[in-house]
C-alpha cells in the first residue's frame, strides 16, 4: 500500500494530517475512520504515525476533507460539502439543496458586474435592480456605455450600430444607403432642395433649377438654336466679298 505519513506522538482526531491534506481534525465526516478506514496508525521507524489509504483521492477527489455521495454533493469542488458554509456564489455550498439560501435577491443577474443585468436571467443573490444588459459577459457592453459606431457590437444596448443619426437608414459603411450617416436631413427618402449644394436624397448630385443650369453647348450669349460661330463668321465673309464686286461682277 501507498502510504503517505507525518510523526504523530498520539492517536488523536485532532492532529495535523498526512501530507498535504490539511487537518484531519477538521474532516467533516464523524466516520472518517471505523466506516471508510481512510486512515490508520501504524509504527513506522518506531515511531506512531498516521496512515492515508492510497485509494484516498478516489473517496475525495477535491481534497476537501469530506466523501462523495455521503459528506460531498459535490467533489469537483472544494467550497461544496455538508461542512461548507453557505456563501453568495451560485452554488448549493452546503449541500442542503437550496442555492444561496440566506441571501437577499435582486431580480437580474449581473455577472460581468457592470451594474446592468441580463433582463432574461433569474434572481440571484449577486444581481441587480436595473436589466437591459443586451451581453452580460462583457462589461464594456450595457445600457450605460458608450456606441462605437460601425464596429459590429452594440455598445449600449439599444439595437443600433450602424444607423448614427437615427434618421432609419444604415451608413454606406456598413453596407447601407446613407450618404451622409451624421446629419438626420440627408438619406435616400430626404427632399432634395435646389442649388444648395448638397445632395439630400443621395442619388449622387445636387439638384439644379432652370436658372442655375449652364447654357447648351454651341449656343451664343444664351440663344441655343443659333447657327454654331464658324457658319455665322463664313456667312459674314461672304456677304464683305459680294459688297466688294461691281455691278457686271468683277471684283473693285
């Protein structure tokens, strides 16, 4: 047998314990020895000493002093046995099959501690009393925060990333219509007002009146349906050249 062993002087409960197994005094079970035989004295080198069974981890696998299935509901753990006081941690501590009995509950839990709570959870004695927390694994995330915009998470809560001036439309950033996503007058539904500059309704240009538009191209001072110039300067050539003959046709 595996043994594991410290000089003891007298076969008392209360003593230091073998090992690394802190005290076995203070093992919560009152059978520890006659009914699962964890530990026995024998003499080793002439001297008393006290001896863990080497199955002992089988019987105890958190090392929390107490036996699964009788002193243990748990042992995985080491705050969990018949011996553990009850303390505010989700938990059955005490194995009496009451969760964080004797603590006072608020009605959302609030496990990234960031003051906001997660609207969907149950009471717990470590929640809050204002909800809303849209991800309670992250502190940086609630109701309170501050909107990053356009980085994919909803900082604070409130269903919208990528819409900054509330106005319905989605930022061409992150893939929508919205041409301008920090003034609410500017979207693809806005009215366009003329010569202003600006191009309200996004289709790519600012709306011009009659007035504001440039003349056709070929025109002269504004009359578009006049001849193009070098038929008009021909036709002046023309005329200087006909002045210039005499009557029977010869040049002067």
């Amino acid at each position: 047998m595996n043994t594991s062993t410290r000089s003891l002087t007298t076969p008392d409960h209360q003593i230091e314990a073998v090992d690394e197994y802190i005290d076995l005094g203070s093992y919560c079970g009152s059978t520890w020895q006659t009914t699962y035989d964890i530990a026995s004295w024998a003499t080793v080198d002439g001297v008393r000493q006290l001896v863990l069974r080497s199955d002992w981890s089988a019987l105890d696998a958190d090392g929390d002093l107490a036996i699964v299935g009788v002193d243990d509901c748990d042992d995985n753990d080491p705050t969990v046995s018949t011996c553990a006081v009850e303390i505010c941690d989700g938990k059955d501590n005490d194995c009496n099959g009451t969760v964080d009995e004797g603590f006072p509950t608020a009605p959302y839990p609030d496990a990234d501690r960031d003051g906001y709570g997660d609207s969907a959870g149950l009471p717990d004695c470590s929640g809050v009393e204002v909800g809303g927390d849209c991800d309670d694994s992250r502190a940086e995330v609630s109701p309170g925060a501050t909107e990053v915009w356009y980085d994919g998470t909803d900082q604070n809560c409130d269903g919208n990333d990528g819409d900054q001036d509330g106005d319905g439309y989605l930022a061409k950033v992150v893939g929508g219509d919205d041409c301008d996503d920090v003034d609410a007058a500017i979207s693809p539904e806005a009215t366009e007002v003329q010569d202003d500059g600006i191009d309200q309704d996004c289709d790519g240009q600012d709306a011009q009146s009659e007035e504001a538009k440039p003349p056709a191209s070929g025109g002269i001072c504004g009359v578009t349906n006049a001849p193009p110039l070098p038929v008009l300067v021909g036709a002046a050539l023309a005329m200087v050249v006909r002045r210039r003959r005499d009557p029977k046709g010869r040049s002067a």
